[in-house]
C-alpha cells in the first residue's frame, strides 16, 4: 500500500494493482467525459478498466441523455435500461473488441444523484 502527493491510493496484491483516489482515474478514456459540472467523490484504476464515481444534481435523465450521446458518438449501444424509483442502472455495449464497454448508475438521495461509471474491456 502506497500513497501518492496528489491523496491516491495504491494498492498492489498477486500482480494486481488497484489506484483509487478523489478525482478521475488516470486511464479514463478521453471520450468518457466526466458530467459537466459535477463533483468527482472517487477514481480508481482496476487493470485495464476503472471507475468514476461523482455528485450532480441535475435529473437522471439529464444524466443517462448525456452518456447516451457519447456512448452514440463513440458507436456504442444501449445493451440494457433499468431504473426503480430512486435509482437508474444503463448498461453499453460497444460491437468491436476494440472499445470499452461500460456501466453507469444513478441513485438519488437527498436532492443529489450519486453517479457510477464502471468501464473496462470486452471480456
């Protein structure tokens, strides 16, 4: 376990290494933007994939429209679309092994929506 100037955590265990820290992580793919406007609560790196999380309070909605758009600017598809009353899951799905596939959750809770992007590689 090591930690960096910048806050981040590395932590390294049978050739696998996970860095998590509060802002994005280093391998975020230049087309999966960060919301605009939000606040980053966490950033990891998990091999070749990781996750985003941060606060908004804009709408579900606005959210899931906005990755939406990259995800089609970027060919790749809505595999599936699931919300509850609180809480909104979409699944991606690129056609090529080339892309990454990834996985965004909302839950809203006190006025603000908690958001998720997991992203890694075609397994």
């Amino acid at each position: 376990v090591s930690t960096n100037s910048q806050g981040d955590v590395t932590v390294s265990n049978n050739g696998t290494t996970i860095t998590a820290g509060k802002r994005p992580p280093a391998n975020l793919p230049s087309w999966l933007k960060v919301y605009p406007g939000a606040t980053v609560t966490t950033g990891a790196v998990l091999g070749q994939g990781g996750m985003l999380g941060f606060d908004t309070t804009d709408s579900p909605d606005k959210i899931v429209a906005f990755y939406n758009d990259i995800a089609k600017a970027n060919g790749i598809a809505v595999n599936t679309d699931a919300a509850t009353e609180s809480s909104r899951a979409v699944d991606y799905r690129a056609p090529a092994p080339s892309k990454l596939n990834f996985v965004l959750t909302v839950a809203s809770e006190g006025g603000k929506n908690h958001v998720a992007i997991l992203y890694g590689p075609q397994s």
